[in-house]
C-alpha cells in the first residue's frame, strides 16, 4: 500500500505567490483563431466572430481578390505600480486572425461590419447571379 503525503495549504499558497513561481511573461503574443458562426439568407450571409476585448481601432477587415481577412489586436497591461505574480491573459498582447474565401456569390463592395460587446458581426449580401430568379415561360 503506498501512502501519499500532502502539503499543507499554506505551504502550497506560499509556493503560488512566491516570485517566480508563475512566469508571468508580460511581452510574448498570443495568436488565435477566432471562433465564428456563419449564416444564410435569402438575399445575404452573416458571419459572426468572437473577438473580446478588441476595440474598433484595433480591427481591420480585407477583402483580396475572393478573400475576407479580419484581423485584430488586443492588448492587455498591468496597472502601474503593479507586477503580474500569475498571467492567464496570454501574453500581453492577442492577435486574432481568420480568412474566409467569398466566391464569385457574394458583392464584396457591399459588405458591412458592426462590433458589438465582443462580437463582429459581418453582412455579406448575395450578388446578382447567386440571387435565385424566376424563369417565365412563354
């Protein structure tokens, strides 16, 4: 039979805080993906992105040949007068990035973008020649 010694809490608490314990790297950058959700109408598509924290001066949204790039930073700094003893923001800084390919189906001229408490919502609408019509019959 094998017997598992534990540490007291407080011995443990005192290794959490101890300087050096948790790196706490204040310059690295992270990269994500961020998460979407895409959606079809009649006349148009949404895609919608998570992307916390970001701010509208920080978002930039492309569209390159049939290609959607959005791209956004969010930067996250200690208080002054502070040190960080543990960081779960990952990094100071994250760069969100995702690429979408459009087709032929959709008027990139006119798509529009709002951010709204996280989320970047995208309208796509559909061109011309992906519109369903109707064929009359003569």
């Amino acid at each position: 039979m094998t017997t598992t010694t534990l540490m007291p809490l407080s011995r443990i608490m005192d290794t959490f805080f101890a300087p050096g314990a948790c790196r706490a790297d204040e310059h690295r950058e992270m990269r994500r993906v961020p998460r979407a959700e895409v959606l079809e109408g009649d006349k148009d598509y949404i895609i919608r992105l998570d992307l916390p924290g970001v701010n509208r001066e920080n978002l930039e949204i492309e569209v390159e040949d049939e290609t959607l790039t959005v791209r956004a930073t969010r930067e996250h700094e200690t208080p002054e007068g502070y040190r960080a003893l543990r960081n779960e923001w990952a990094g100071a800084k994250v760069v969100y990035q995702r690429a979408f390919t459009l087709g032929r189906a959709i008027a990139s001229g006119d798509i529009g973008a709002t951010l709204e408490d996280g989320t970047l919502t995208l309208v796509l609408p559909k061109s011309e020649q992906a519109m369903p019509r109707r064929i009359e019959v003569r």
